[in-house]
C-alpha cells in the first residue's frame, strides 16, 4: 500500500468516515468501513434519514459546490461528530457526501474543562469571599455556604472542654439556633463522620437528636457530612441537610474543602486565645466583661438596637430545696433558651447569677418583637423536657433607633422585668 493509500485509509477508517445520500430518492449510495464498524451493517441501499437519526440535523447544502462544515451528535450511539458536506454529480446522479470526524473524546474534554473552569471561577469568588472574612465567626460561614451549595439547612458542631455546641442555621428565614450539650462518647462519635457520607439525625446520641429537632431538623431528614477536623485540643464537625437543588458534586472537591477547613480553624484558633476570659463557664454565653467591652466600643452607637434583660425565677427556692446543681440545671436551661436565638448580630450573656443580657444589634423594632417571641417558643419547647425543672423567665423587651440613650433603654428594660417578673410570680412567692 502506498503512503497515499495509507493516508487515505487512515483519514477514512480511524479518525472519521464517508457516505454519500443520493438527493433524488435519500436512499445511502456509498458507506465505507466507519459506518459498517458504527452501525454494524453495510449502510447502503437504506433511507438516509431512518438508518441516522443525524441526518435530520444538515443544513442546506449549496448547489455550487461549497463545503458547509457543522456539528451533530448521535444520540443513539452517544457520539459527537464534525461534519463536512458537499454535493456532488457523478455519473448523472446527484448526491451529497458528508465526511464525519469523530469528536467525542475532544468534547467530552471541552465539557469538563468548561465545567472545571466554571467551578474554580466560582470557587476564586468563594476564597475571595472567605479571605474577606477570615477574622470572622463560624456564623458569618454559614450563609456563605448556604449560597455556594445551594441548600437551605445546616449545623456546626464544635467540641470544646466538656461540652458540644450545636449551631443550625436556616437560609430560607435567615435564622440561627444554638444548643450546647454534654460531650458523651456517644455524641463525640459525630466528629468522626466521613466527609461526603450520607445518613440521618436518626444516626446520631439523642442529645444530639434533641437538639437538631428542637431547631427544625426532623428525625429522619437526610444529611451529608461535609467536612471535619480538629485544631487546639478542639474538634468541629459540618452538616448539610439535603435538598433538592444541593450541589453534591462541588461536595467533594478537596480544594474547596481546604479553604473551608482554613476558615474554620482560623477561626477556632483564634476564639480559643480569648474564649475563656470572654465566656461563662457554667454555661458557655458571654460573660460580663465581654459585654462591658462591647458596651464601650460598639453598643452606644448602633443605628438601632434592642434589648432583652432577663431574670430566671425562683434560683434561691431552687437551691435552697433541691441543692445547688439542681439550680445549676435551671441556669443552664435559661442559658439555652437565649442561646439558641444568638446569632453574628444577637449577642448573649449571663451577667451573673440568674441574670442574663440580649443585644440586637442593627434591627428593626419588627425584628425584636420577633425574637422574642422565638425566644419564648425556644423556653416553651426546652420545658417540654422531663427533667423535672421548670424554667421561668422575666423578660423586660425595649427598642432603640438611631440616636438612643442607651442608659435609659437599659433602666426601661430593668422596669419592664422587673413588671413581668411581678405578673409571672404564683401567690405567696418572694420576688427575688
């Protein structure tokens, strides 16, 4: 065989192939080897149109001999071609004879490069995004992630000392809930889920359970681990809650899941320089001393703000009665009504015995009456539980915009606990 021959054959046989359709009758008049290898038959004799589908997608071929190219794909056989076309006349027959090249390979290479160039465009904006934020909280996070894989629904759990705290946050209400509780075996064994697994809250301690169902996450809702790890002597762990739109396949690209584990650990790092000289220990809300700070450099000059000053009830008879861890109990279940309302712009603190503190910060006076009466379903739910303590709380609710006097708003809130403390007291009862 001549070089020329073998061109021939190999242009023919192995990147592509001919056929010619007679354009009286559309019936084949040639196909060579490609399209007996494709279709697994000799072609010729058969209408054009039924033996490929492909067919159908030819422009208007020019009578004057011009070769139109253009691109079709065999849905039957899942392949992709480049077309050549030209009509032709030969011995008083005319006909049209296309050349097919086999793209799919070349296509399928495109498509992923597209897809991947998409995705790290979308993953610069995320870094982007994230360096952005770097100081931040694991609240400022979630949003964030919400967005980026298209789901509604997630918790942060974070390991901490002797305790797990629990952070769900909802995009479609734009609300935050917090829990803490004791970090059991059972429990602890949430921070060792594989990254990309699917399961249920049905998998988890029932602590954990409680908690998720308290927040809205139903038993049974399925769930994906998206990532885990563990920086000073901490351990966290991230949980989507399926939906329909979620972006799985972005779930378990290892480049994303770095920057998201950089954010997180940056962020724990961080926290645990200050998280003890700024939290109560009983409870794990801010303490005093971070609420006088924020006073100072933040709290007087908001454009408006609303605050919650609080008193747990009946701590002393609690104590007296049944001992102080009964009354320890109490605290903490106030604590928790309070805490799983918190978010980046809600601050919570126990200012000392069974007095606790809520800022809002940049809300409207709509906004406040709505977190209260979250605050008083989250007490509600919480005294469901039948652990034999029945938490009750006054709560003294104002609302300050641009240009407020925060002193004043702070002795209005005292008086207005102190009213509700009265109207919540049983007969008999000290007021204390």
């Amino acid at each position: 065989m001549t070089i020329k021959e073998q061109i021939s054959s190999f242009v023919v046989n192995e990147i592509g192939g001919v056929v010619a359709v007679d354009c009286g009758t559309g019936k084949i008049i040639y196909a060579d080897a490609f399209f007996g290898s494709i279709y697994g038959r000799d072609l010729v004799g058969e209408t054009a149109e039924d033996a490929m589908m492909w067919i159908g997608d030819c422009p208007a071929i020019p009578e004057d001999q011009i070769l139109v190219e253009w691109e079709t794909i065999d849905l039957e056989k899942r392949n992709y071609y480049k077309v050549e076309s030209k009509r032709m006349t030969a011995e008083d027959t005319i006909c049209v004879v296309h050349h097919l090249t086999d793209i799919t390979e070349y296509m399928k290479l495109n498509h992923d490069v597209t897809k991947y160039m998409s995705f790290f465009k979308k993953l610069a904006g995320f870094q982007t995004a994230i360096l952005e934020k770097l100081s931040s909280t694991y609240y400022e996070l979630l949003p964030m992630l919400a967005d980026f894989f298209k789901t509604e629904e997630m918790f942060f759990m974070l390991h901490r000392d002797a305790h797990i705290e629990i952070i769900t946050y909802n995009k479609k209400t734009n609300n935050y809930s917090n829990a803490r509780i004791t970090a059991e075996e059972d429990a602890i064994r949430a921070f060792s889920v594989s990254s990309g697994m699917e399961m249920s809250s049905d998998q988890f301690s029932p602590e954990i359970k409680e908690a998720l169902t308290l927040a809205g996450i139903d038993e049974g809702r399925k769930l994906y681990a998206l990532c885990h790890g563990g920086v000073s002597e901490q351990r966290y762990a991230l949980f989507f809650v399926e939906h329909s739109k979620m972006d799985r396949e972005s779930m378990g690209e290892e480049t994303l899941l770095s920057v998201i584990r950089l954010y997180i650990e940056n962020s724990m790092m961080r926290e645990k320089l200050i998280y003890d000289s700024e939290h109560d220990g009983l409870t794990g809300m801010y303490n005093k001393g971070k609420y006088l700070a924020m006073l100072e450099s933040e709290y007087q000059n908001m454009d408006s703000i609303g605050i919650f000053n609080f008193d747990v009830n009946n701590l002393k008879k609690m104590n007296d009665t049944y001992g102080h861890e009964a009354g320890d109990k109490l605290i903490i279940k106030g604590a928790d009504s309070i805490r799983k309302v918190t978010s980046s712009k809600v601050h919570g603190y126990r200012m000392g015995g069974d007095e606790f503190l809520m800022i809002a910060c940049n809300v409207t006076e709509a906004e406040v009456n709505e977190l209260k009466e979250r605050w008083e379903a989250e007490l509600a739910r919480l005294n469901t539980l039948e652990d034999g303590i029945e938490c009750v709380i006054a709560a003294g609710v104002v609302y300050g915009d641009k240009g407020y006097d925060f002193a004043a708003l702070m002795k209005q809130a005292d008086e207005l606990m102190y009213e509700d403390k009265k109207k919540k007291k049983k007969p008999g009862e000290e007021i204390r």
